[in-house]
C-alpha cells in the first residue's frame, strides 16, 4: 500500500458525519459570507492561540499582505524575510509596495534567529519597518530573543504561521508574539480547511479592526466604505469545517510529535543524511514536515528509491525565493549559503497525524536500506 506524504483522504474520512452536519448548518441559515459560523470559528480559533482577536480572510497569502497594510507598510519599506519559505511569504511584501530583504536561516533549524536577522539589520541599506518571521515546517522560531531584537530596533513583527499550529514556547502560542499572527488553512495545513482560508491573530483591537475593514471592501456599514479595501472574505462553509477540525488539532499534534520521535529515533545513526536540531521545547515543533537532509548528489536518487517503494516525498523548497526569476533583483543579506545549501539537500518524508508507526517503520526502513 502507498504511504502517502499527507492522506487527507484518510484524515476526512473520520470527519465525514461532522462535515455533513456543519453543511447543512450553513445552508440551513443560508448565510455564506460572514455569517455566524465565520464569528464563531473566530472565537474559537483567538481562544485557542490565546490572543484578543482573530480576523477569517480567504487565504494565508492576504493574511500576511492584509496584516501588513493594516500597519501602513508600504512603499519605500524594507521588510526582512526568509528565502527559505513558499514563495506568498516575500510575494505579501511586494504586493504591499514594500521591498523584501532575504534572510539567512540558522543551518541547525533551518529557522530565522536573532543572529542572522541582526547581521539582516547591518546588512539593510536602510533601517527595516517590519520582519516577517517564519515558523518553517512547523517549528516556532525563537521568539523571545527575536522580540527583544525587533523591539530596540523599532522593527515590527510579522508571525508567518502557515505551517505551525498550535507550535508554542513557554505555554504562549505561535501568533501571539508580534504584532500580527498570519494562518492560512490550506487543505494540507495542520488545521486545514477544505477550500483556501485564512486568518490573522492579533492583540491589538484597533489592527483587528482595520484588517476587517480591509478585508471587506473598506465598509463600515452597508455601502459605507471607510478606506480603500478589497474581497478577502472567510467562507462560512469553511469556517463550520474549520470549527470541526479545531476540535482535533490538539489530539493531532500530540500525534504529530510521536511521529516525529519515532522517526529521529530510528533515523538518528543513520549514515548518508542529517537530522535538524531537536527542538529545545517539545511543544514548540508541531512537525506540519518532517524535514531530513541528503547531499544533493543523492538526493534526487532517495526520492526515486523511496517512490519504487511507494513511499511520496516531497522538497520543501527546491529553489530559495531569492533565486526564482521573480525575485531576482530584490535586496539581499551578503551571503545565503546556508539556505542555498539546505535547498539542494532538505527532503520531506510522510507526516500527518494518522500515520501509523508500522507506516513510519516502514519509511525509515526503505531511507535505511537506500543508504547501505
């Protein structure tokens, strides 16, 4: 049987009878846009991070832009970002006007720190308005430090939590810490919809305020448009499925993390790859990937052994922002080695919360014998 890299076939199918009823609960009220299920899933969902509000949008990539217009960023501001993100993070920024600076990452995390977002400041033709932080394939990057940092340089923080769900450190959620949390719900995210969804955390009542104006046409009130806004509205059909699924994300992540240990502990002597750095705070990984890394002249022939056993794999992300042609002449920190390098070598193995441990048994044991 196939071990696929993510089955949510497998994930839906325990939800099917939940589903059902949270369809018809929206159809019943016949209120699709911004109906009660939108609010509820926004309770629920600020709630769980911890913050005061949190705003449905329609996607993570209008989180990320919508969050940072709410903060005036735009144009003639440099924005700090990673290179070694999906491409929505840097492409926020400049749909914002702004100009993104690509980081380095710490090669132990692969993950933005103080260090390298400090040698990002120097490096800056001019001083940064805002940093969007990353919390890379699921684990919370190191906020404390970074909050420290961003808060003597009058920089703003930017959470980009697409991959990392309920990751915390220290009892305080991802997307608590800066300025604006950004979720998307992408079907194959931790807490996925089934459709595009989206959604920014805030502390800040007032940003809450201007994101739900931006994301709705700029009105107030019915053809009352206060500002300049656009169509970035959470579905309430998504919201009710979100609203199901929240209620298993904990369950999930604790399951996520045993996957994680099973695989380090049967892949920890293994000659030919490299683990990442444990994280120092169980909860602070949620494992949305569980990343290896294979020197890049073998990289391509693991994935290709790994299919003939049917085994998915997939690269997250084969080619840093700062290299696609898209981004080729925006600003950049001196020396990305460490991303370049990790991008030629990183491989995700399967991971979601229904995998079984005879299933990661059996990933492990196929990654063990290719390297014999």
């Amino acid at each position: 049987m196939r071990i696929r890299l993510n089955n949510l076939g497998r994930l839906h199918a325990n939800l099917k009878a939940d589903f059902i009823s949270a369809f018809e609960r929206v159809l019943d009220s016949s209120a699709f846009i911004q109906g009660e299920e939108v609010r509820r899933f926004e309770n629920a969902f600020s709630n769980y991070i911890g913050v005061e509000n949190c705003v449905g949008l329609a996607n993570g990539t209008d989180s990320l832009e919508i969050g940072m217009q709410a903060l005036g960023i735009g144009v003639q501001d440099i924005v700090l970002v990673p290179s070694l993100t999906f491409v929505a993070t840097a492409e926020a920024v400049v749909r914002c006007g702004a100009t993104p600076f690509f980081v380095e990452v710490d090669p132990e995390t692969l993950c933005v720190n103080e260090e390298t977002l400090r040698k990002a400041i120097e490096e800056s033709p001019k001083p940064p308005r805002a940093m969007i932080v990353v919390h890379l394939y699921g684990r919370a990057c190191p906020m404390g430090e970074i909050i420290r940092l961003a808060t003597k340089q009058n920089i703003l923080v930017i959470e980009d939590c697409a991959q990392a769900h309920g990751a915390r450190l220290q009892e305080k959620f991802v997307g608590s810490f800066g300025e604006v949390g950004s979720f998307s719900f992408y079907p194959g995210k931790n807490l996925g919809a089934l459709g595009d969804a989206g959604a920014a955390t805030t502390k800040h009542r007032d940003l809450a305020e201007k994101i739900r104006l931006l994301r709705d046409h700029g009105r107030s009130e019915k053809y009352v448009h206060q500002i300049v806004g656009r169509n970035s509205r959470l579905d309430s059909l998504q919201a009710a499925f979100l609203s199901e699924k929240l209620k298993h994300l904990p369950k999930w992540t604790l399951r996520r993390q045993e996957i994680a240990t099973l695989y380090r502990t049967e892949l920890q002597n293994s000659k030919g790859l490299q683990l990442l750095a444990e994280a120092v705070e169980p909860q602070s990984h949620v494992y949305h990937q569980f990343v290896i890394r294979v020197q890049s002249e073998r990289r391509d022939e693991l994935v290709k052994f790994l299919s003939s056993q049917e085994i998915e794999t997939i690269i997250h992300y084969p080619l840093p922002v700062h290299l696609q042609p898209a981004f080729q002449r925006s600003l950049r920190a001196k020396n990305l080695d460490h991303t370049e390098l990790a991008a030629q070598e990183v491989l995700s193995l399967p991971m979601d919360p229904l995998l079984t441990d005879k299933e990661v048994l059996e990933v492990t044991m196929a990654v063990r014998k290719f390297f014999l």
